[in-house]
C-alpha cells in the first residue's frame, strides 16, 4: 500500500521534497517534530513521531538508530517500544521495508535505548547549566509548591515514603521515573540524586518526549543492577 512513497513508513503527509532526499535538517537536535505522524513498520499503527524511533540504513549497508532525526536517508519508523524492535528484527522488517539487504545489529533495542538514555541525560545536564534544574527533596518541594516546576522527575529507585510525598505536591504535573539515581547523579554531577524540578521551557519537552521513548525500552526490562536501597536526597 505504501510502495510508492519515499518513505515507507509515512502516511498521512508526505514529507517534503526536499526531506524526503535528505532526510531531517542536519544539526535538529530537538528530535522528533511535533505534529508529525508515521507509521509503525510493525503494527501498521499511525503515531505522532515523538512516540516512534526513526532507523535508517547506513553506507554500509546497517541499520542505525537515528533517535535524534538528524542521519540523512530514508526514515524507517517504529513505535518506541523494545517489543516492537525485537520483532522487527525477527521479521526481516527492515531489509523489507528498505528493499535491500542489510546488517541488523543482535543489540538493537540496547542500542536505542543508551541512545535515549544519553539523550535524555545531555538534556538534564543542560538544563543544569541554565540554570533550569532544583535537586533534593527540600528544594523540589517548595519549587512545587511556588509552581516554579514544569517536571517532575523521581529516581526509579526512590524510597518509596518520599517518593509518595514529593508527587502528592505535583498532581498536575509530568513525572518521569524511568532513571535511578546514579543515572540522574551522573549527569547533575553527584554521585546520585533522587528528586529532581525541572523549569518551563524547551529542555523540559525534550527531556520528557526523550523519556518517554526511554520508557518503551525499560518496561518490563531487568534493572536490578541499577536499583539499591536509597535515603533520600
């Protein structure tokens, strides 16, 4: 059905001509663009690209994670989930869709997730040096309790008594939990950090549509040698 599009994994508005050569804006290092949509390669589902991951296949012939949307070529795209990767793999969905032969690496779905969990990480860092970023429970609570907060991030290895107390003062607002706390220390500069505010702005959308991607990768997946007991912050 969607043999003649450039790109196969679109539907409903053809991308550009000018993208659809090249690919993404080289140096968009915002990701997925909202209020695009694709579809998924293998559940047909049509979804906004800030759910999906976007593929392409290198000069080499492998297929490459492109979780930035900057790598030019034809996009393939995936819902962000490791299950649906997996299958794609085990499908034969990419040499498929790109009609050709290709390398498609046993790790993919690790491989995307690093990526997202980089990237998300280099986003947290960079709201730390704006300025952006309150760390500790104390702190967090009384940005949450000014409004100062568009985001609310708690360890995936909390204690669970604060972790209680921190969300009840952020009902209304976004809460990841996809990183443990040597995760968000590494890239806060501590060794780990346990609740975390982030300010309005464009570093709290990229960090949460990064995370939420994240997300797909790490349910049900085995972190047990990222979770210890922890105090609190």
């Amino acid at each position: 059905m969607l043999s003649n599009a450039r790109d196969i994994s679109e539907t409903t508005r053809p991308a550009p001509a000018d993208e659809r050569r090249a690919g993404p804006k080289a140096g968009s290092k915002d990701g997925p663009k909202a209020g695009r949509e694709r579809r998924c390669l293998v559940s047909r589902e049509t979804l906004a690209t800030e759910r999906m991951i976007r593929f392409v296949v290198g000069p080499d012939g492998a297929v490459v994670p492109d979780v930035g949307c900057v790598l030019p070529g034809r996009g393939l795209w995936l819902t962000a989930q490791r299950d649906i990767v997996a299958a794609a793999c085990a499908r034969n969905v990419f040499a498929r869709a790109a009609r050709a032969s290709v390398a498609v690496p046993d790790d993919l779905a690790d491989r995307v997730e690093h990526l997202l969990l980089d990237r998300a990480l280099n986003s947290l860092g960079l709201a730390r040096r704006a300025g952006q970023v309150a760390l500790g429970f104390e702190v967090v609570r009384d940005w949450l309790r000014q409004g100062r907060a568009a985001l609310l991030l708690t360890a995936s290895d909390a204690a669970p008594g604060g972790a209680r107390k921190i969300k009840a003062l952020a009902l209304d607002l976004p809460h990841v939990g996809e990183f443990a706390s040597a995760e968000l220390g590494r890239a806060l500069g501590r060794d780990s950090v346990v609740h975390v505010a982030i300010a309005r702005g464009r570093l709290a959308g990229v960090l949460r549509a990064d995370a939420e991607r994240l997300a797909g990768f790490r349910a049900g997946h085995d972190q047990a040698d990222a979770r210890q007991e922890n105090g609190e912050d």
